[in-house]
C-alpha cells in the first residue's frame, strides 16, 4: 500500500504524513570540517521577487551551487568529509584533523591506498580533485552515456577513468567488483546498498553543511517549502535528515515541506513512493544526466518514503526552459540544478494538483529551490544528487 496519495497519476505524489516524521540529527562536526578548507566560503543564496510574486509567496530563494570548493557542483561536500573520515578510519583517529596538511600527514602515515568511484559527472571529478589534494591515485568509472566533456574533465584532475558500457548503474555496479579486488582499493560511491552504507552515510553528512548555511542564511527561521533534485536521493535524505531532525528548528515555526523532483525517464523514487515499497526502473536519455539513476540509495530510501512531502516528475523541455530562466535571474544553473524550478512550477500550476495547498504555501512563505550545478551543454553529463 503506498504511504501518501497520487494526486495526478503521471508525475506527482503526495505523503500527507510527511512533515510528523522525525529522525536523528546530522553529526555536527561536518561544517566544522569544510570551513577549514582552503577554498571553503558559503555559496550564495539568490533571492528571486519574480517567482515569489509568481507563485503569491513572500520570498523565493536559490540555492547557488554552481561554485562549490572551486568545483561547478556541491559534490565536493561530501566527497571531502567522506575521504576525510575514510582516511581517519584507517589512521584510527576519532575525529578529523584541524587542517587539510594534518590530513595529509595523516595519508603519508598510512599504506598505499586507491579511491575507486562511478560517476556521471561531477561526484567523480570532486574525488579525483580531493584525492589529488592528499596524494591519494584516484580510479573513476564512467557510463559511456556521460559524454566525453564529462571524462575530460574527470581527467584533468589527474585520475585515471575506464568509460563503461551501459548505464550509470552498470557503472557503479564495475567500480564495487574493482574496488574489492584491487591491493588498497577504497570504494568513495555516494550510493548505498545493503552492505556498503558508511561511506554514503558519509557523503550525506557532508551534504549537511549546505543546509547549515541555508539556516544561517535565513537567520534560523526555516523556509516553508524546500526542493531538491533526486538521482539517488543522497542530497534528498541530506534535505530530509536536517529538516525533519528533532530540535532543529524554533517550536513555534511549522515544520518545512520537502519536494523531491526527478526527470520523467529515470524517476525511481517517485514510482517507489506510488508503489509504497523500494523499487529500480529503467532509465533513459535525459539532459538531467546525472539524474539518470535507475536505483534509489538503499540508505536514502527510508527518509524519501517517510519525510518527503511530495515527489514530481519534469521533462527535458521543462528543466530547459528553467535553466534559461534562472540565467535571465542571475543564477548559473545547469539542468539537473533548474529541475527544481521546474518541478515547483509543475507542482503549483498543474491542472487540478493542488500543490500550492498540499505544501502549505501562502503569502508570507519562503520558498528555497537547491541549484545543485553550474551551466554547461545540454548534452554532456554531470551531477548525481
């Protein structure tokens, strides 16, 4: 029996119960970790009045994630804290150094060791990055539908990438085999499954620090509506874990709703969340490559079914046309980061959804939307979220 309720039988899910359910906070220590960083400085958080007179809301606000740690994605947040705890785990250290050289000096102690990952895009070009950083080789397999802008740069960072045949699950499925045979090999997936889940927990933990600006930002007072792209839904079950956390907002403030959005060809997390139970499907091309994930983490489905508010779906034209708008705003989004403005769009002007009073939406609402990439063509790969 699904959790919630289908309000259009295409592209848009309801769980009504959603803003009752709480979990444990995120670890603190991640957001200490990242502004130790030597390229570590918040990203901006855009207001847009256009869309908030649009949708009759008090403010919107745009997440900009297009510059992150001198990368074009947030990925590198939970890239670096998942190494950094990775590398401690080893060193057996109980907590993260003070500084990016302890860190080093930290690897230099160890045996050699390899960082193994798949990506579409931008989550293995963090890797290799950070990696480099330590000194640490770095292994990065890509689907061949990534585009070859995507292994370029992948390459640049000094990694060495193997382009695999199939999709971005087919990839992660080659990293996990190579990962366990190879001397030292350490497997860095912002995926999980059952049996690997501390490094994705990791990544997510990672993710936290971008929420945590997002509140200082805001002066602490929680937004009304938060939207986030979904791939995997690690980004998404960061989203969920800090909203939904006990204690993480004033007593007196109404608990924030959660709008997860996915391309209409790879929505894994909305059929599982219409189905009422976890499920893959088969994906297609899309210009939200790194959306394209036919499997939802392991670790991410339970905070999906139970702390997300609503799931849509977009289509390519839709996210289009939303990267071109927030442009036009000042915001350099890529398509996967624009899918958010496509997805609240679809949400609050769909033909008998009722969005707008499902969300709790009205006029003195703050709305953020998470921008999640840069700009770059539409038919090159690029993030995972």
């Amino acid at each position: 029996m699904s959790h919630g309720t289908v309000l259009t039988t295409r592209s848009w899910f309801f769980n009504p119960h959603a803003r009752a359910w709480t979990c444990p906070p995120p670890p603190p220590d991640a957001a200490r970790f990242h502004s130790r960083l030597p390229d570590y400085a918040p990203t901006p958080l855009v207001e847009i009045p256009d869309l908030a007179r649009e949708w009759g809301v008090r403010r919107v606000m745009v997440k900009d994630e297009s510059a992150r740690l001198g990368l074009p994605a947030f990925k590198a947040l939970g890239v670096s804290y998942a190494v950094c705890r990775v590398v401690c785990r080893l060193a057996g250290a109980t907590a993260p150094p003070a500084t990016l050289g302890a860190l080093r000096e930290m690897v230099s102690s160890l045996p050699p060791m390899e960082l193994v990952t798949a990506t579409d895009g931008n989550h293995g070009r963090a890797l290799a990055r950070f990696a480099r950083s330590l000194g640490i080789p770095a292994r990065v397999l890509v689907p061949d539908v990534a585009g070859a802008a995507a292994v370029e740069a992948i390459r640049a960072e000094g990694a060495h990438v193997t382009v695999v045949a199939g999709d971005y699950d087919a990839a992660v499925r080659r990293a996990a085999r190579e990962a366990g045979t190879r001397p030292g090999a350490v497997l860095v997936q912002d995926t999980a499954w059952p049996g690997y889940e501390d490094v994705p927990q990791w990544i997510v933990d990672g993710y936290s620090t971008l929420l945590a600006e997002i509140d200082a930002r805001l002066g602490g007072v929680p937004p009304a509506l938060v939207v986030v792209p979904m791939g995997v839904g690690s980004l998404a079950q960061a989203v969920v874990t800090h909203y939904r956390s006990r204690g993480t907002a004033p007593p007196t403030a109404p608990p924030t709703a959660l709008l997860g959005v996915e391309p209409d060809t790879a929505a894994c997390v909305h059929a599982g969340l219409a189905a009422g139970r976890y499920r893959s499907v088969p994906t297609g091309g899309t210009i939200m490559a790194g959306l394209n994930c036919g499997t939802p983490s392991s670790l991410a489905w339970p905070y999906l079914r139970n702390g997300l508010d609503a799931a849509v779906t977009v289509t390519d034209g839709q996210a289009a046309v939303a990267a071109r708008e927030l442009a036009g705003h000042g915001v350099p989004a890529g398509p996967c980061g624009a899918a958010s403005l496509a997805g609240v769009r679809a949400v609050l002007t769909g033909r008998g959804a009722g969005g707008r009073a499902a969300l709790g939406l009205g006029p003195d609402s703050t709305v953020v939307l998470l921008s999640t990439e840069s700009p770059r063509d539409l038919t090159e790969g690029e993030t995972t979220p």
